[in-house]
C-alpha cells in the first residue's frame, strides 16, 4: 500500500471509530436511544461493534505503512 493513501484511510477509519464510540458512549451515558425504534441493547451493541472495526481497520491501515 503507498503510504499518502494509507494514512488518509488510516486517519478517517481511526476517527470515525473513535467518533462512532464517543457518540454512542454519550447517549448510553443519558440514557437516550442510540437508534430510533431499535432496543437500547442491540442498536448500543451494532454501533459499538461498528466503531471498534472502524478503529481496528484505521490501526491496520496506519501499520501497514
């Protein structure tokens, strides 16, 4: 992989993982629905799977530069 295009894809997997988490850490945190019409447990458990491969692929991504 050439390193320009590593490293941005690193960078946007890395923050939108890390975003993902954050935002789904703060509605939990105020008890609020992370997903309209969706159970508390599954939607938090979706969004929470979502970001840690987000952040799993921006880690493997910046790695292999």
């Amino acid at each position: 992989m050439e390193s320009g295009p590593a490293i941005f894809a690193g960078a946007v997997f890395a923050l939108f993982g890390a975003g993902v988490l954050t935002w789904t850490g703060v509605r939990l945190r105020h008890r609020e629905p992370v997903g309209l019409g969706v159970s508390r447990i599954a939607s938090a458990a979706l969004a929470g799977l979502a970001g840690t491969v987000a952040l799993a692929l921006g880690g493997y991504c910046l790695t292999r530069l």
